[in-house]
C-alpha cells in the first residue's frame, strides 16, 4: 500500500529536507526512524526539496509498505521517535500510482518579516526594519503572474530543465508586528521565492521601480534581481494534490 504523509518541521537544525551523504536532512530522519519500527530498511519520497534552514508546516512524502501495522499506528509510533522539531500530522491512504512529487498541482510557500525585534523569533521569521512601501511591493509581485520565465530569480548552478513556472497567487499580507509575503505555483526554482522577496524588498524600501522589477523579470539574469533573503523566514505551507489520487 502506498501511503501519503504530512509532515512538518522547524529546519533550523537541519540541511534541508532530502537526505545528503554529509549532512542530516529531514528525510533521513525520517527514514532512521521508519526502519526501526518496520525492522527493515525504508525509503520516502517528498514533495521537493527545501534548502538549509527553511521551515515547513505541510510537506508531503509518499511510502510503501506492508500492512503488518497500521498506517495509523506507524505515525503515532514515529513521532514519539522523531526529534521534537519534527512531527508527522497526518497519512492518507493513496492510489499504487500516486506520486508525492509529480502528482502535485501547486505548492505554496510564505515568508515572514518582524518589523521589531523578537527574541522569540529568531529563527523562524527575518528582522527587518527599514520603512517599506507595502503598495507596491504588491504592485510588483501582481507582475509575476504576468510572466512564466523566472530565471532571474533561480540559482545559477541548477539542474532543471525549464525555468518555466506558472505563479497563481503572489502578495504581502500585514499581520499586527509582521509582513507574510505569500505565493503559490505549480512549481519552483532552487533560491526563487527568497531572490523574489529580496527584489521586492528592493522596491519597498524605492531602491528600484515597478518598470525595473518588470525588466529584471524579463532579464533572466540572475545578477539583475536583489539578494536573496535568510533562509529562516521561509515556509513551505501546502502542497496540493488532485482528488482522484486519494482511497
């Protein structure tokens, strides 16, 4: 039976969520975890990769495995194991053909701002404080939807084989103390969403106009976009599949 889990976690402590030969990532964890319960080696696949230090509060990975304990039961078991900045949240059976990575319709990221500092805080949202034009931040970010080409906004060195995306939402939402920029595509470049906040922090603080984040776009030049942001505001927050998929 294939199965499809939520899981989220704080990746403060960890290198990303897909398992490397010299660093610890959330999905070797994981796997630690769910070989020792199954008493047989176990491999999961995810949804996509976050980067160093990047948070998620729902992930998705699908895993295959024999029902001599209950898919129920395989996530109460795994999260009295797992570290307390992992925790699984909930399993759902799926179709034998079901696939977490490209089975999936969108995915939606959001990145958190404090505007004041908060020692509770630290790794989970990006201190800024210089004044910033909220209006058109979002003017700009309407102008992603408006293109499909977002190389500007991708790491230089990455295998893929399109940086075509399609962006179906994108704007900054005030929150009492904080900013959220949120964004949902059917996929994303390594680096793209904390290069777009960069470069519309750039036109918040009137750094560049809404014409140049236009033709940086339209560069698809890396060097022309703003820096990208700290990992540790960044939040992978849905992943959504079609329902057909699902027992």
């Amino acid at each position: 039976m294939r199965y499809f889990f939520t899981i989220a976690y704080k990746g403060t402590n960890y290198h990303g969520w897909q398992k490397q030969p010299n660093a610890m990532g959330v999905q070797q964890k994981v796997e630690e975890v769910f070989s020792k319960i199954l008493n047989k080696e176990s491999e999961i696949v995810g949804s996509g990769r976050t980067d160093s230090g990047v948070h998620a509060t729902d992930q998705i990975f699908h895993f295959d495995f024999e029902e001599n304990i209950a898919a129920d039961q395989l996530l109460y078991k795994a999260n009295k194991m797992l570290p307390k900045d992992v925790a699984l949240m909930d399993v759902r059976a799926v179709k034998p053909e079901a696939h977490a990575r490209f089975d999936a319709e969108s995915r939606a990221y959001e990145y958190h701002i404090t505007r004041h500092k908060n020692p509770f805080a630290i790794d989970q949202t990006y201190h800024f404080v210089h004044p910033l034009d909220l209006d058109k931040m979002n003017e700009a970010a309407k102008l992603l939807l408006q293109h499909q080409d977002f190389e500007s906004f991708s790491k230089v060195k990455t295998d893929v084989f399109t940086f075509n995306c399609d962006i179906f939402e994108a704007f900054w939402k005030q929150e009492v103390d904080s900013l959220v920029f949120h964004i949902k595509a059917n996929r994303f470049l390594r680096g793209m969403v904390r290069a777009i906040v960069g470069t519309l922090l750039d036109v918040g603080e009137g750094k560049i106009d809404i014409d140049r984040f236009n033709q940086i776009i339209e560069s698809k030049d890396r060097k022309a976009a703003g820096r990208a942001v700290p990992p540790h505001g960044l939040y992978l927050t849905k992943v959504l599949y079609p329902n057909n998929i699902y027992l």
